[in-house]
C-alpha cells in the first residue's frame, strides 16, 4: 500500500522511440496539467497569505512530490473539536488529500476523548491514530515516557527526507511550550488561544459610571491591573449599578459545577494568576503553577510539606476568591453550570466582565446582531491581559494559553508516521496558516499576527491582534515540564476542588486534600521506575516553616507565607492608554535556516 506505481505495459508495446516519447508525453502532459490546476485551486482557497503565490506553488509543489512514496495509504490523525480543527478536518484534509494522493482522516473528537486515545496507544503498543494534535499540556508527559518522537531529532535524522523547508519552526510563537527539559521539540503548535479579561467598554467608558465608581473607590473605572480592582468592579456593576436598559446585570462571570470541565478551570493557569508558584517564564521553576516542584526534570513535591505549592496560603486565596466572586457577582445559575453553558452567557449582554476567558469564544463574540456587536461590526467590549492576586510578582507567568500541538508516537509504523508528518506541517504551513489564522482566530506564527490582513481587521476583534502583538502575551503559557503525567493528574483537580465548591470542603481542605492525591500519583510513579531519571522522586517532610525560610533563603518564592493583607488598594488602565503603550512594529528575528 506504499503508492500506485503506474504502468508500462501499454509502452513496451511499441518498438519505435519515437512512438514511446509520443506516448509519455501524451500521458504526462495531461497530468501536469491536471496537478498545476489543483495547486491554482487550492492557492486560491488560501488567501491571504504570508507567502506570495509563487512561492505558495513552490511549497505545495515540494509536499506533493515528498508525498509520493505514500500515495494511496490511508492516514488518520485526530484533534479536538475547536473551529480551527474543524477548519482542518472539512478543509485542509481534503486539499492534502488532493496534492498528494494520501487518503486523510481527520477525526475531531472531545479533548477528554483524545487524551483517552493517546493513553491507549502509549499503555499498549497497538497504533490508534498516525498523527495527533494533543495539547502541549502534555509536555511533561511525553518527554518522560519515551514514547514520543522528539521533533528536533526527526526532523534532521529519519524524518528529513519529509520536512519542508520553508517549515521556518522560529517563526511559531509557542516554540518553546513544545520543547523539554532536555532541549528537544517534541510538540510543534497547530493552534493557540489564550485565557485573557474580558469587559464591556462602552460601560467602562460611561461617564456617569466612571464618575461614580471614582467617588465610591478613589480611583478611575478601567481595566483592573490587581484582583482588588476586579473584586471592586464586580461589586460595583453587580450591587451599585444593578441595572441597565431595564435588565439585571452582573459584574461577574463564571462556572462551578462538579464536572470534568471544573479541572480546566483552575490548571488553566487560575493558581499563577493569584500569585502561586515561582518565577519563570514558560513556566515558574522550581515551583509550578501547578504548586509542583521540580529539581533538575525530577519532580519532588505537590505539598507544603515537600516544598510545593499546591495547598500553600496563594493557592487557597485563589479558590477563596473564586468562590466569593461565584457567589456575590455571578448570576445565581452559574453555580451550577459547566465550562459549555457558562462561555455564551457574556455575549447575551447582561455582564460587565469576566477575568477567566478564552478568546478561542472570539469568533462567536464578533457574529452580527448579538447583544454585545454594534451595528457597525465593532465589539462593544474587548479583551485585555488578566489582573493578577497578590501573591503575584513580576517575572510569573500571568495566565494560561491552550497549544493543541502536533506529536508523533514512536509506537506508529514508520511509513505511516512520515505520511502523517507531511499532513501535520501542511496544515501549520505558511501556504496555509494565515488563511486558518482568520478562520479560527488561533494564532501560532509571528508572521501570521503582524500581516497586514489584521492589521486592517483588528478594530473588529477587541483587542484580540493588541495583545497577541504585545510584549505582554509571553506571560501566558501552558501547563509545563514540572507535571510528570498530565492524563493522571489533571482528573484530580476537579474532583477535590469540586469539593469546595460544592461546599462539602473550605479551601483549605480541597488544597490540602489535592496536594495529598497529586504526592500519592507522583509516588507511584516514583516506585514503578517507569519515567526514568526524569521521573518523580519525592522530598521527605517537613514543616511548612522548613520551606518558607528555605525559599527565602534561596531567593525563589513559592511557597510564600500567609499575607497580612490579601487586598491591597485597587488599581486600574486606561484601556486606550495601556493598548497604545504596546509596540507597533512586529521584532525582529533570526530566520529559520
């Protein structure tokens, strides 16, 4: 099944040379032809794009001959179900199906569905899928149980032969959340949203709001740089406004059902928001944000006691703060709702904001005739970089950015793995990227964000094209290295913390209770010696004193002791202001060679 070889029968037939160059030409004129057209139909599709269509035709041209060792096999890869996968599956698996001759599947299933699939092809050898779009959550996971292709390694040594070389991999934003402790890419981003603020503009810049707002609190309406500014806005639209237009509004919105989709909510980065973990960009070290501690690529401790952070003082104000806001500023069914019924509640117009929101809900925010789009097409909200807690200080990460990542398995059968890889660089192309860029409104590519097509879009997007041009985007980051195995771990959370908030726990209890079950897996691991010399090898314990003095003594943060005051004066932007303080010009870079 490696490709069709086509026949010579018909041409042996003939004696004359000059009947047999006749004949090749006769065959292959038509089908050159048939190839150029199928290139011009599909450079057509991919407007805009960075690449001139010249230099589109080059590339496509370079994957349908790459290709040609696997023509007819069947390929199957599969992704979550997000616009952009959709996009991919409807429309970009059918273009490299057509340019190469490869039959290509694009499942898109739920993201607990791909993790489940994964676990199955690593636990058993057998392969399940040829190419995965899994998200770089995942790195710690795949670095550790050596079943997963380190890209870097593919690229220049097996997989050479089927790596396009306009790929230009330092052109991808979020390089470095698919890279190990050990240097290697082994995640390459298909796709990236990040979980930014969100909030009603045209309220914000009401005159008669903004003046009573700064009676009441002494400081201007804007967007909140610290959670106290949040918590005083919240109160303020929910308790002094009460009303717009007639109907109820909230100053505040979010989601508390017991459920899987609860977990999100809080590994999604909440705990470094509040101030949780180290310092560090992708990802605090040696501290977490997930409260992990790491030394080395061994992970030590998720408890006070073993010097993480996952129970300590910034993590239980984290979840403190979500319950009070749940509660006091959130309509009253959103206790009761998951991540699915909560995301389109802010675009029926009756909230003033929201800190925990996934601009991947963009697309659907700017649809004419909602409740929050002006006739124009304008928004009348936008998005800006999410206030922190205090226990956060600068050089943290500030929030969470999903990158659903492309990773080949070693478990896959070679020839099926090469086949797969040329789809997976296909549809994270240059040819392609800017075009799937304003489909989905994902970005991955620097030159995708700074092309002139959303320059001229931006003013329809919110803020959206702002912040990911802004010096500020680097703080938003995936879950990294310091989780040894995501799958496990992450159902933990929604568990324990579902406890709080369903009120059978207080904070401190459902932290406690999560630090304690995260140890439990991490010793486990430990003992069955299945992750090697990066697997988990926890501390011994001791008081929670031991590690404050240790952290200060070190000069690294977590875990911090118990604030005196957890509410320090608010403050606020100007939205204007802050977005004209970000750089206009795209950096400059080394390109890929």
């Amino acid at each position: 099944m490696r490709h069709f070889k086509t026949t010579k029968d018909s041409l042996l037939t003939m004696t004359s040379a000059a009947a047999l160059i006749a004949a090749s030409l006769a065959v292959a004129a038509p089908a050159r032809a048939a190839d150029d057209a199928v290139i011009q139909k599909w450079i057509a599709e991919f407007q805009p794009s960075t690449l001139s269509k010249d230099d589109q035709k080059k590339e496509l041209e370079w994957f349908a001959k790459a290709a040609e060792p696997f023509k007819g096999m069947e390929i199957n890869v599969v992704s979550e179900t997000i616009t952009t996968h959709e996009y991919e599956s409807q429309t970009l698996a059918k273009a490299f199906s057509e340019l190469t001759g490869i039959k290509l599947k694009h499942d898109i299933i739920q993201e607990g569905d791909v993790v489940e699939k994964l676990q199955t092809q690593m636990q058993s050898g057998k392969n399940v899928y040829d190419g995965w779009i899994n998200d770089s959550d995942l790195i710690g996971t795949h670095f550790r149980y050596n079943q997963t292709i380190a890209l870097s390694d593919y690229m220049s040594g097996e997989g050479k032969d089927v790596t396009d070389p306009m790929l230009d991999v330092n052109d991808f934003i979020g390089k470095s959340f698919g890279t190990a402790p050990d240097g290697k890419l082994y995640q390459l981003p298909d796709q990236q949203f990040a979980n930014l603020y969100w909030f009603r503009y045209d309220w914000f810049t009401n005159p008669e709001y903004k003046a009573k707002f700064k009676a009441k609190y002494g400081y201007d309406l804007g967007v909140p740089v610290n959670w106290s500014a949040y918590e005083d806005i919240a109160e303020f639209f929910t308790n002094d406004i009460k009303e717009i237009n007639g109907v109820k509004v909230y100053g505040h919105m979010d989601y508390g059902k017991k459920d899987p989709s609860l977990g999100w909510r809080f590994t999604d980065a909440w705990l470094s928001m509040a101030g949780n973990g180290d310092k560090g960009i992708p990802n605090g070290l040696p501290v977490d944000e997930w409260g992990i501690r790491m030394e080395g690529c061994r992970p030590v401790g998720s408890s006070v006691e073993r010097g993480g952070d996952t129970n300590g003082p910034a993590a239980v104000y984290s979840i403190t703060k979500y319950l009070d806001w749940l509660k006091k500023y959130a309509p009253p069914q959103a206790q009761g709702m998951t991540f699915s019924e909560s995301g389109p509640v802010p675009a029926q117009g009756n909230i003033a904001q929201q800190m925990f929101w996934y601009t991947a809900f963009t697309a659907d925010m700017v649809k004419p005739g909602i409740a929050v789009m002006n006739a124009d097409g304008t928004p009348k909200w936008r998005m800006a970089p999410s206030p922190h807690g205090s226990y956060w200080k600068e050089g943290m990460k500030l929030g969470y950015q999903d990158a659903g990542s492309v990773t080949l398995l070693k478990s896959t059968p070679a020839d099926r793995r090469k086949a797969a890889w040329l789809y997976l660089q296909f549809i994270v192309s240059k040819t392609v990227s800017l075009k799937k860029s304003h489909v989905g409104l994902t970005f991955i590519r620097e030159s995708d964000i700074w092309d002139k097509s959303f320059t001229e879009r931006a003013p329809k997007l919110g803020g959206l094209i702002e912040f990911y041009r802004s010096p500020a985007r680097v703080q938003w980051t995936p879950t990294g290295n310091n989780v040894p195995d995501y799958p496990k771990l992450a159902q933990l959370w929604w568990q324990n913390i579902g406890d709080a908030s369903s009120g059978t726990k207080t904070p401190q209890q459902a932290m406690d209770a999560l630090a304690a079950a995260q140890d439990s897996v991490m010793e486990r691991l430990e003992k069955s010696g299945v992750q090697g010399a990066c697997g988990p090898k926890l501390n011994k314990k001791e008081t929670a004193e031991f590690w404050f003095k240790k952290a200060e003594k070190d000069g690294t943060i977590a875990p911090q002791r118990k604030l005196a005051n957890e509410k320090p004066k608010g403050e606020t932007v100007d939205y204007d202001t802050l977005i004209k303080s970000w750089p206009a010009t795209p950096p400059k870079r080394a390109e890929a060679k």
